[in-house]
C-alpha cells in the first residue's frame, strides 16, 4: 500500500512527472502499451504515472528515460536537484581544499600558538565577510 501523505513538493512532482511522460509520449509516437511492454511495468502501474496518480520509482524513473532515450531529469524534476547538489558539492569541496594549502601556506613555520592566533583572526576576519555578505542579499 502507499504512502497517503503527501509532501507539497511530491504532489508537484506528480504533475510534472505526468505532464512530462504524456508530451514525451506524443512526440515518440508509442502508445501506452509499448511503453509497458518495453519497460515490463505494469500496465496500471504506467498509468498511474501518466495520470498523474503515482510517482514512479527510481528504477522506473530510469526504465522510462530508456524507452523515451531521454534523462531522468527530463521525467522526473527532482533528479535536477541531484544534480545541481552534486556539482556544487564539488565546487564546494574545491574551494575549500584552495583555503587550506592557502591557510597552510600562510602558517607554514609559525610556532603554535602563532597559528593558533592567526586561525583566530581568520575566523574574525570570515564572519566580518559573512556579515557584509548577508547585507546584500
């Protein structure tokens, strides 16, 4: 049995979901059917997806962008957001190894103690950056 309840975002994602499989179905030219011959999933389970009445699994999501040879996230909205948190992840991941060889460079022979005032003053000197940067926005 399914899940009743639910998010606001999952309910979008059923009707985009839908939209999208119906426009894909039209431009294909394949009907119904040939979509649940070719991926093997149930015939009423497909139309769920197409009426919008279900949202399709991963592995069907990925069964479907087969069929249509096009992405997941030409489906299903929600793998765009993987996407982009994949690649600003890496993004991410980069600058911070930057500020450390950078913090690294700075602090290279300083005693302990040193370093330790100069991450202080580094600390100061990001949440000043935090501030003037949230003042923008």
């Amino acid at each position: 049995m399914g899940r009743s309840n639910l998010t606001p975002s999952e309910i979008k994602a059923k009707k985009t979901i839908s939209a999208n499989l119906n426009t894909l179905l039209l431009k294909s030219g394949k009907k119904k059917i040939d979509i649940q011959r070719e991926t093997k999933i149930p015939r009423s389970t497909v139309s769920d997806y197409f009426s919008g009445k279900t949202l399709p699994s991963e592995e069907n999501v990925e069964k479907l962008s087969k069929v249509f040879d096009v992405s997941v996230s030409d489906i299903d909205p929600r793998y765009k957001d993987k996407v982009v948190d994949v690649e600003d992840t890496r993004a991410k991941n980069i600058a911070e190894e930057k500020m450390l060889v950078a913090f690294r460079k700075q602090t290279a022979g300083m005693s302990e103690d040193d370093q330790i005032k100069f991450q202080r003053s580094l600390n100061k000197l990001m949440d000043a950056a935090k501030d003037l940067n949230s003042l923008g926005e």
